[in-house]
C-alpha cells in the first residue's frame, strides 16, 4: 500500500492481515481461543503493543471478540455481531467524530479538485479498485487499508496544509470509523460505497469541487448510517 500513500508502519497491517488469512483458512476455526499475547506475540515475532492493536482491527472488523477474563475468539461467521463498541467512547461521541469528518473531509474534496493531478488521480483510483477487489473477495484487511488510503490520498492533494495538518491529527479517530461499521455492512450498502468512491474520484478528475464535496458529505452520512448513526 506505500504507493498509495498509506505512510504509517505497515507491522500492525501486516499482524492483522496473518490472522486474517489463518481465520480464512481455517487454522484458526470459529470459536477458538487465540493463545494468550504473550505467546502469540513470540509465535509470530511481533512486539505485543502491535499484536495488541492487531487484534483490536479485528475486533472491530467483526472477526475476534475479546472477552474479559477469558481471551481473544474467532468470531462465527454466521453469528457475528451486527455492532462493535466504539473504542474511543471515553474520549469523544461516535456521533461527534462523523460529523467533524463531514466537515472535514468534503472541504479537503472540494480544495483539492482543484489541485488534481494524474498521479493523484492514478493513486485514487489504485485505492478505489483495491478497496472494491478486496470485499468481493472478502479481505476485509485489505478492504480496509484500501479505504484508508482513498481518504488519506485526498486529504494529502489538498492545497491547504494547514486544512491537511488538521485531518492528520485527529486522523486515528476519524479512520477508526470507516472500520466501525464493517461488521453492520450489507452487500447492499456496501456496492453503494463501492459506487461512492468511484463518484468521488470522478468528481475530483473533472475538477469539481462543489461536486466532490457534495459527494464525500453523502459518502459519510451513508456510512454513518451502517454504524447507526445519522448525522
């Protein structure tokens, strides 16, 4: 994903994405518990602070459920939880964190139509097919990184640095949401953010920003909504 622009370290990426595959695979069967984080942590020559937010991703993609006491299961595919708890509730409202991203995100769109070049572009629409591959495939991971990538590649075209520092910031926040509805999210609506996402960078190519924009805020209330929440 470097050349998409997704900057952060890839370890945890690349933990979650080895669960992942052994949940996939079946070396890990719904319903199993993980060995402790201390033992994981040496079987897959990881430090536990990354191990850690690993299993968190998981968590909130709806494939491992920590239980207090007990440990990390594989969640059931057929009984998976149609909701997460947010992990950031102490600190700020789900609510509150959707519609800073409303705010925040569609006048990035609307700044960088305007500064659209076809590298950018090249990159948006890398993410876009990525982010779409990934869920018909079922690679939520990746799915993920994806999504990630698409907004972080917007918010780095925008010509106002300091709009970008901004987003950069309360960043960890505001892509914990595009995981948190994952698990809430039916081939239905997700087709409809597949098809959202291609808007987007359509509007960002033609150089529209009042589109762009228009079209980003749509993206967030959706997906909102499969969080539950409207905004």
């Amino acid at each position: 994903m470097a050349d998409l622009m997704w900057d952060k370290a890839p370890v945890t990426q690349t933990i979650a994405r080895q669960l992942q595959e052994m949940i996939r695979s079946g070396a890990l069967k719904p319903g199993e518990k993980l060995p402790s984080q201390r033992i994981l942590a040496e079987q897959l020559n990881v430090s536990r602070p990354s191990l850690r937010e690993a299993l968190l991703t998981l968590e909130t993609l709806g494939l491992v459920q920590t239980l207090p006491a007990r440990g990390t299961f594989v969640m059931d595919p057929a009984s998976r939880r149609t909701s997460v708890s947010w992990r950031y509730g102490d600190a700020h409202d789900l609510r509150d964190v959707f519609q800073t991203r409303v705010l925040i995100e569609a006048e990035l769109c609307r700044l960088a139509a305007g500064a659209m070049t076809p590298d950018v572009v090249k990159k948006l629409r890398a993410a876009a097919q990525t982010f779409e591959d990934a869920w018909r495939s079922g690679d939520l991971v990746a799915h993920v990184e994806a999504d990630l990538a698409f907004h972080l590649n917007i918010a780095m075209a925008c010509p106002n640095r300091m709009l970008c520092d901004v987003y950069r910031t309360v960043q960890q926040l505001l892509t914990e949401t595009q995981r948190q509805p994952i698990p809430n999210t039916d081939s239905g609506r997700m087709l409809q953010s597949i098809a959202e996402h291609w808007a987007i960078v359509d509007a960002l190519q033609r150089g529209d920003g009042a589109a762009a924009a228009e079209k980003m805020q749509t993206h967030i209330r959706n997906t909102a909504r499969s969080a539950g929440i409207e905004v």
